[in-house]
C-alpha cells in the first residue's frame, strides 16, 4: 500500500489518528509511518513549529535513507523533545489547530 492509501485507511477510525511524516531525499518522496506502536522512541516527540530543540536529519544504512533526529542545542535533562512536523496544509491545520504552534 502507499502512503495515502494508509492515510485514507486511518482516517476512517478517528480513535487511532494518523501519524505520517513525509519527507524528500535526492528527488525522492519517503514517508515514515508512525502510527503504530514500535517500539522505536522517535515517534513520542511532540510537535513544535517556533521552538523545537530538535531536527530531523536523513543519513544512509546499507543504501537506504533513514531518518534521524539531532538535537538543534544543548538540551537539558527532562526538557520535552520537539521537532516541526512540517505539515501546513491548509485540511491539516484546520482539524488541528496545534500544529501552527
């Protein structure tokens, strides 16, 4: 399935949500689907569009592109990690307000 094929899939059950982050690499649409459970802490950083303390960055791993997230400062223990969702749709900040934040 693609990546909007799931995203039609999710909308349908509003008690899951939808959690896809799109990015490009070298002219390439990548998503990363973390709307499920796992395993992986990447997907419990909150959203911050003025202040996150964090970035994503894409590196190379056995000739895939992986997404990574790298601290924008120094950051103190027990600071809530947050990184820009980067979603601006017009749809998107309509059924969620939070993300102009």
């Amino acid at each position: 399935k693609t990546a909007e094929d799931l995203e039609a899939k999710y909308s349908m059950d509003t008690s899951k949500g939808c959690y896809m982050y799109y990015f490009k690499y070298k002219g390439k649409q990548y998503c990363v689907d973390a709307t499920s459970e796992s395993g992986r802490f990447g997907r419990l950083l909150n959203h911050s569009r003025i202040n996150p303390n964090c970035r994503t960055r894409v590196v190379m791993f056995d000739d895939t592109p992986r997404l990574i997230l790298v601290a924008k400062q120094d950051i103190l223990a027990a600071t809530e990690l947050l990184f820009d969702y980067g979603d601006r749709s017009k749809e998107s900040l309509k059924a969620h307000p939070w993300l102009s934040l």
